[in-house]
C-alpha cells in the first residue's frame, strides 16, 4: 500500500485518458442518482444521514490531504494552508451541507462548483493517477464539492438568483484581494494568482502574469452566468405559466 500513497506518483496522469473520463462519468452517475432519488433524500432520517455523511467525506477530504502532506515532509506555509478556493470551498460546503444555509450556497454554488468543474477538466496532478492517494483525493474533494451543491438544488429546493451571481462575484473577489497580499509576505502562490501553476490549465492561453487575471475575470463571471442558466430559464417558464 505504501506506494499509493509516496510522494512520488506511480504513474503520470494523462488528460482526457480512460481514467479521466472514466471519474468524470462515475461523478455525473453519482448526480444523477441523487436527482432520481431526490424524493426519498428529502426523508428526514435519510436526510439527515445523506447530508451528515457529505459533510464527513468533506471535512475527511481535507484532513488526510494534510496528513498526507505532512507525512511525505511537503507541508509548508507557503502551498499547503487551506486558501485555495477549492480548499474555502470544501470546507464552506461542508458547513452548508450540515446548516443548509441560503447565505453560503450563493457563494458556493457559483464560485465552489465553478472552480471545481475547471479544476476537474484540467487537474493539477501530473505526477498522480488512479489508484494514488493525490489522485482519489482530488475528484472526491473536487468532485464533493459539485455533489453537495446539486445536492441542495434538488433535494433541498435551493435556487440561486441573479443577485446571488454578482455577490459571488464581488466576494470572490474581495478574497482575491486578501489572499493577494497574503501571497507577498508568504512568498505563497494562492489561488495561482502570482505565476501560473505548473501542470497545464486553462491560465496557459490568457497570456503571461499577471495579465491573465483580468481575462480570468471575465472567465469566471462567464462561468457563473451558465451556472445560473438552468434557473434563468426555470424562472421565466414559471412566469410564462403565470
């Protein structure tokens, strides 16, 4: 077992690979599921339990990355705190899973499941695959954090608006600001907002640092808008209806 979970991957991943795509299809089943069976998830018991164990592999999820990390002498101030917006995501995900709070699925939904999704398309796990701990970490913790919020939309009923769009946005961004400033005295790189990460992603088309912010900017606020879509017209069928 020891090598599936050594610093050193034993395999390389491969973008769009079987395995890849293979994580991603098991991700929507699982979606999938939850929408079919949505009626009996809303069965207080089974509720309680369904919400109770999301909140476990969440909180779970970040806990062994630590431990890992620090096991393999690869924890530092400057990459490992919890500030990532992955990292804010799972764990806020985890609280609203539990509190089922409106104030934290506006942010979660748009800026939780967006970034998820981008990070599961192109993951930054070059020296990992299945069955390595990184690997299975990251699409349970990535892949969690999409979960939980489908979860509240078709269990719990939980839409969000348009004004949930753009306060998730403008707090995106104000943590942006701080998690900025943090990078400096850290010499941290946060949300690869001061160099590009190593493994390919989408920040290699949008030009050098730091001009891809800004199209990053307006790459995120397009993304929130397809997020918020599906209940931009689900809101004016039923006015139409009216």
């Amino acid at each position: 077992m020891g090598k599936y979970f050594q610093a050193d991957g034993t395999d390389t991943f491969r973008l769009f690979s079987f395995t890849h795509w293979a994580t991603l299809f098991v991700l929507f089943l699982i979606i999938v599921c939850i929408y079919i069976f949505r009626n009996t998830l809303r069965k207080a018991r089974i509720n309680l339990t369904a919400r109770l164990v999301l909140a476990v592999m969440m909180v779970g999820s970040e806990i062994s990355l630590h431990i890992w990390l620090w096991s393999i002498n690869e924890w530092t101030i400057q990459n490992s705190l919890p500030l990532h917006l992955s990292s804010i995501s799972i764990l806020l995900s985890a609280v609203l899973v539990v509190t089922k709070s409106y104030r934290l699925f506006e942010f979660t939904y748009f800026a939780g499941v967006g970034s998820a999704l981008q990070a599961m398309i192109t993951p930054d796990i070059s020296a990992y695959t299945f069955p390595h701990f990184r690997y299975i970490h990251f699409f349970i913790s990535h892949g969690g954090i999409v979960v939980v919020n489908l979860f509240i939309v078709f269990v719990e009923k939980y839409r969000p608006t348009l004004t949930s769009l753009w306060k998730a946005f403008l707090y995106l961004n104000i943590y942006t600001v701080f998690i900025f400033f943090l990078n400096y005295f850290l010499k941290g790189n946060y949300m690869y907002i001061s160099e590009k990460p190593v493994n390919p992603s989408l920040l290699d088309y949008l030009g050098p640092w730091p001009y891809y912010i800004l199209p990053l900017e307006l790459i995120t606020l397009v993304t929130f808008f397809i997020l918020y879509l599906p209940f931009w017209f689900l809101h004016r069928n039923k006015s139409k209806n009216l």
